[in-house]
C-alpha cells in the first residue's frame, strides 16, 4: 500500500518535472544573487529575495521564464565579478554593466553566455588581456570594451565574430598592432586612445580618422606608412611594365610597317628575286639539310606560281607568301 503510493508520488513528480517551464529561474536566481552580494555589497539592487522568480528584479527581463536582459547601467558597481556567476546566466542575450566601477579581469565563463548579442562593459575598470573566451561568443552583434583599462594586444579572435557590426576598444591600454580583422558586417570600430603602433590593416582602412586617434598607427586615414615605400615601388615598378607595353606593342608595329613597304618595294622588283632563288648555295649534308633542302624546293615553287597566286588570292595573299619566302631566303643565306 506504502509502496504504491510511493510509486504514485514518484510519477506525479516526474509530471510536474516534465510540465514545468523550460527555464530554471531558481538556479538563475541565486546567480544573480551572487553576483550582487560581489558586486553591489546589497546596497544598490532592492531585489527581494523572497521572490520565487528574478524576472520582475530591477534591470532584469526574461524571455521563456528565463533571464534574457540584465541592465545595470551606472548603479555603483565595484569590486570583481567572481568566476562562475554570469557563466550561469546561459540565456542571456544582452548583458549592460557599462559606467560602473567594476575591476579585476572578465571572468572566464562569460563563454558560456553563448546567446548573447550585446555586451556593453564600457566605463569601468576592467583590467587584464582581452579573454579569448569571448571569441565563441558567436551570435555577438555589439561589443563594447571602451574606456576600461584592457591591456595586451588585441586578439586576432576577433574574426570568429562573424556577426560583429560594433565594435569598440577606444579608451585602454591596449598595445601592438592591429591584427588583419576582417568582419563583414563591422560599421562601427573605434581603437582610439590606446598604445597601438604600426600599420593599419586593408578591411579597416575605410573607417575615419577618429577610429584611430591618440595611437602612433599609420595607413590609411592616418596617412602613408613610413615602411611602405615597397608599396609605391610596386606601383612605379607596374608603370615600368605597362611602359614595357606599350614599347612592345610601338616595336611591333614598326616592324610590321617595315615589312609592309619591303614587301611594296619587293613586289616592283620580282625578276631579280628570281636570280637570288636561283643562286643558293646548296644545302648542307646534314640531318638539317635535308629540311633546308626542301624548304628551297618550296621557296623555288612559290616563286614559280607567284604571278598566278597574285592574280587567284588578291594583294593579302600575296604578301603573306612573300613574307614567307623572305624568312626561308634570309634562313639558307
Ligand atoms: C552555477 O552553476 C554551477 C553548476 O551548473 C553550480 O555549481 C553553481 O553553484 C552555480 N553558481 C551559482 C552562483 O549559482
Ligand atoms: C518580497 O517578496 C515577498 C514575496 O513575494 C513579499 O511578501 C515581501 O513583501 C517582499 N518584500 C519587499 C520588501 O518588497
Ligand atoms: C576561431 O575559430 C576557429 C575555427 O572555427 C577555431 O579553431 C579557433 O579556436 C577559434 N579561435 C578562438 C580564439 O576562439
Ligand atoms: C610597436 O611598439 C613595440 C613596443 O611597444 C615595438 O617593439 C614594436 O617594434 C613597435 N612596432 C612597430 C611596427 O612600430
Ligand atoms: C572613438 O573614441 C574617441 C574617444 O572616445 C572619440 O573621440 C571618437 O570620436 C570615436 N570615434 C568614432 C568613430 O566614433
């Protein structure tokens, strides 16, 4: 009897399991409570404790039951955000701590947020490299870094952002060159005020000057690198060959004019050509002399149907085939 009411109640709980919505506002919940017992001190944030569900707390919106938004713009933020607090928060699709004085480094687990599409840290104290777990961020349409104090080198990670239309590092210590970023969608980009030296890459190259102030970065809107002369001898060296050209091409047809008249004057001057035809020497006795041989048989037969050739094929023809028989009587003399 026991025992079947205990089989009872196990079913009507594994029901209630199924039924239940798709999200864990309580596992949620106590995330974000974590995180204001870190970051708030329970000063700033009245959420109320006793709340079954977060998703009617300040700053925080849900979608489906589960926390999609948390916004907590300029509310007196400081201190770090512990590893393994907004990691939990695998739903979210905006997160806004920006103008807060939030320091440390990000926490590692902000990977796991692989929802998000915005992420607004700016005006803060964030500290540390830039953390390549944001590189599998990859549904991350916004991303602002701005006025923290980021140093290190800007990861070339950053092209696995493949949805990417904003981003901003203005305002850090960010140092070295700027990686070859190359997003398709990127509108907005600004690296202003950090220590980035070197050239500016191709893709990035059409955004202003103000994208890149207070750095010692050249190329493009910051004017010619001094290391890329090797670019404007390329640019001479492809004159040179268009010059190389269109040389050739003047060459060619002076030749073909040079021709052109010899063959006038040949045409008026046939009956001593035959004598030249008729006064070859004979052909070597070599393995090439046998085709020099019959090359001469050719030329003496051509020069034989001239006056018919002339007559059946036109001026063109006739031409052609003098110039042929000149090829063959400069090859034997
Ligand atoms: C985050 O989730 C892990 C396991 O999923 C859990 O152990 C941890 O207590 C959670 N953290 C918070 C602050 O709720
Ligand atoms: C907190 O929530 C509980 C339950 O929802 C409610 O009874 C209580 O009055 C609330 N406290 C405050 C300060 O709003
Ligand atoms: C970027 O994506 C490539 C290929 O998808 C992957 O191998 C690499 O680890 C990613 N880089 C980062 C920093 O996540
Ligand atoms: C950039 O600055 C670093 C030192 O901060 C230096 O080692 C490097 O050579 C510089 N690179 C360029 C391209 O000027
Ligand atoms: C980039 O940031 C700097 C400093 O905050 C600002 O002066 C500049 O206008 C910004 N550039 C763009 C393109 O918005």
């Amino acid at each position: 009897m026991s025992c079947n009411l205990g089989i009872a109640l196990f079913l009507l709980l594994c029901f209630l399991r199924r039924g239940a919505p798709a999200g864990d506002p309580s596992s949620e919940k106590s995330a974000l409570l974590a995180l204001r017992d870190a970051v708030a001190g329970g000063k700033a944030l009245r959420w109320n404790r006793t709340d079954p569900s977060p998703c009617r707390w300040q700053g925080v919106r849900c979608e489906n039951n589960q926390v999609s938004e948390l916004r907590l713009p300029g509310v007196g933020l400081s201190g770090e955000i512990p590893a393994g607090v907004v990691g939990n928060l695998t739903n979210l699709k905006t997160l806004s701590l920006r103008f807060n004085a939030l320091s440390g480094i990000l926490p590692g687990d902000l990977g796991r947020c692989a929802e998000l599409r915005n992420l607004y840290l700016q005006g803060n104290k964030f500290s540390g490299e830039i953390p390549a777990t944001l590189f599998g961020l990859r549904n991350l349409i916004r991303l602002n870094l701005a006025r923290n104090s980021f140093s290190g080198a800007i990861p070339s990670g950053f092209n696995n952002l493949s949805r990417l239309g904003t981003l901003l590092l203005d305002n850090n210590q960010l140092s070295g060159s700027i990686p070859a970023i190359d997003l398709p969608l990127l509108v907005q980009f600004n690296v202003s005020f950090n220590r980035l030296n070197g050239s500016i890459p191709l893709k990035l190259r059409s955004m202003t000057v103000e994208s890149f102030l207070g750095n010692s970065l050249c190329g493009g809107p910051m004017g010619d690198c001094p290391n890329e002369e090797n670019n404007k001898k390329n640019k001479l060296a492809g004159g040179a060959i268009a010059g190389i050209v269109v040389g050739s091409l003047v060459v060619v047809v002076l030749i073909a004019l040079v021709v052109f008249v010899l063959c006038r004057k040949r045409r008026t001057r046939r009956s001593s050509r035959s004598v030249d035809i008729a006064s070859v020497k004979p052909p070597l006795e070599n393995g090439e002399g046998v085709v020099v041989k019959r090359e001469v048989e050719e030329l003496k037969r051509l020069e034989g149907g001239e006056m018919r050739l002339m007559e059946l094929r036109g001026r063109g023809s006739w031409c052609s085939l003098r110039i042929r028989a000149m090829c063959l009587s400069w090859r034997i003399c």
